[in-house]
C-alpha cells in the first residue's frame, strides 16, 4: 500500500524524496571549502567535540587546496563510474562549519558551487551557533533559484549529554536556529547521534518527541563510532564502562522503535554511518555497507509490519 509519503517503502526514504522533487536520481558530492569550526579555534573551545575526526568521512578528492570547481569536476567523475544513474548533482559542503566565514566568503563559495552546469543545488553542513539573520536571508534568496538545504550538528537532545561531549551549544540554540531556517523558506537538515555516553535506549526512544517538534525536512542518524586520537577514545580507555556498543541486528530493533515514533513527513536520510576500518579506536561493524544496513531495516519493518510514524499517528489521534 501506498504510504503518506506516496510510495510503498516503509519509511520516508531520501532517494524517492528526491525522485518526487527532481524526478531523477541526485547524487552528492563532496567538498571541502577550507572552513573552519569554532569549538577548535578557540571562538568557543579547543579541540572540538570529543567524537569528531573529521577525515574519516571525507573522500580523498576533497581537498581544500583544490577549488570549488575542481572539486566539483572531480567528485562527479569517481560517482559517475560508480553510480551511472545519477543525472544532476547536489555540491555537499561537509567539512566543518560551512557558514563559520564573513557573509561575502559564504557568497563567493556559493556562488561558485551553483555555477556548475551539473549542480542543482547546495547541502551545506554546518554548527547551529554558526548562522545569523543576514546568511540566512542569503540562503533564502539562493533557493528561490536552486535547492538549498541546511544541516545542522545536534546531535544530541540532552544538554547534559552536549556539555559532556565538549559541543559547545545546548539543545535550545539548535532549536532557534532550525526554526529561523524553516521560517524562510530554506530545507533544514539535522544530525543526530545515536550512543553517546550516558544517554539509555530509552533516551534516545524518548527524544524523538523533541525531535518531532522541529520543522525539519531531513534527518541523519548514525550509530557512535570511536575513532582513534580522539578524546572520545582517550575516554573510553580511562572508563569503558560509560559506552555501549550495539551489534547490527540490536542497532535495528532499536531504530525501529524510533521510526515508529517519527513524523512521517521527516525525511530519513540516514540511519547509520559507515567510516575505513582504518579509523576506528575498536572494532565496529567491519565492512558492512550502508546499502546491507538499508536492506536489513526494510526487512525488519516488514517482519514486525510497522511503518514510519506509525505509533506518532496514534499519538496524535488521541490528542
């Protein structure tokens, strides 16, 4: 049957969201613009927050010596080999804090990335302390022209949790800046991890109300990874006790539970993450990919024949 999102997928997928809005595959591409992040300059903290290892997620062709351009030609190149399907491209600005520069950096930037005959449109990654009214009426005015998307960090909803993991912000700055985004109009993305230290099943069960209270487009969540040279993993050593690890097939049931609860407009654009074994301070998931996990979760839905926002229907039904 057809779900409200108009297809028969059991959670409101990214990639037939962006089949409805272009009508064709969409594939990112990478880059990194050379910003930089104030919870490592000092502005805010030293050493940014105690998980991140930044080039763990970056592909080898994103590099910020490179211009927008190059960067650009590069990445469509290595996903035209390896995705043929992919028509149009979105330039995905990863690294770091993608609005942490003088309005009129953002614009060159911008600019430069929307310029590109294959690009359709901008994802920009960046940190809810890190934007103000005068970039946001930017960015409104941009996806008046192109499609436009901001995605935040949260990644937690607990301000004990975000003090704990050196974030540099509390939940009601996340919230503010998610809602000065939507109010213009502009698509907004969040980040959220699932398995920080201190924070229960039935936490992160709990937070998907506070969650569904925001005017989000897109969702990401990833499983906690500990990477190596991380203060996070300096952490664990000192108190392993303070960290849970799920297996894959634990991982799903819990995420389950938290589709369940979802707004079924949310878009879901991720549910797990996957870095080189490489990086990792223990051993995780090994090589298992994203396109397995996806397989694995659809067929979990179907076995339990739950769905997307299931039980959040029934909670606003009986309001």
């Amino acid at each position: 049957m057809p779900y409200p999102w108009g297809d028969e997928r059991r959670f409101n997928s990214y990639a037939a969201y962006f089949k409805r809005t272009f009508g064709s595959r969409m594939q990112k591409v990478t880059i990194n613009a050379g910003f930089g992040c104030p919870n490592r300059d000092g502005s805010i903290s030293w050493g940014g927050c105690t998980f991140c290892r930044n080039d763990a997620f970056t592909p080898s062709y994103c590099q910020s010596h490179k211009s927008i351009t190059q960067q650009i030609e590069e990445g469509i190149e290595f996903h035209r080999r390896r995705y043929r399907t992919a028509q149009r491209y979105l330039a995905y600005f990863q690294s770091f804090s993608n609005t942490y520069a003088p309005l009129e950096q953002l614009k060159r930037c911008y600019d430069e990335a929307l310029a590109h005959p294959d690009v359709a449109g901008i994802v920009v990654g960046t940190r809810p302390d890190c934007v103000d009214e005068q970039k946001l009426d930017y960015f409104a005015e941009l996806s008046k022209q192109k499609y436009v998307i901001l995605e935040y960090g949260v990644e937690s909803c607990y301000d004990t949790t975000l003090r704990n993991i050196n974030r540099g912000h509390d939940f009601a700055i996340a919230e503010r800046a998610i809602k000065m985004t939507a109010e213009r109009g502009i698509h907004c993305g969040a980040h959220f991890i699932l398995g920080l230290p201190g924070e229960s099943e039935q936490m992160l069960v709990e937070q998907v109300e506070k969650i569904n209270s925001l005017p989000l487009t897109t969702i990401k969540f990833h499983q906690l990874q500990l990477f190596k040279d991380t203060p996070m993993a300096k952490e664990y050593d000192a108190h392993p006790e303070r960290f849970h690890f799920w297996s894959v097939d634990e991982y799903i049931d819990l995420f389950v539970e938290i589709v369940r609860r979802l707004r079924p407009d949310i878009v879901i654009e991720r549910f797990a993450g996957e870095a080189p074994p490489r990086y990792h301070h223990i051993e995780g998931w090994g090589l298992i990919r994203n396109e397995t996990l996806l397989m694995m979760l659809d067929k979990q839905l179907e076995l339990k024949d739950v769905y997307q926002g299931d039980i959040f229907n029934i909670f606003v039904a009986e309001k």
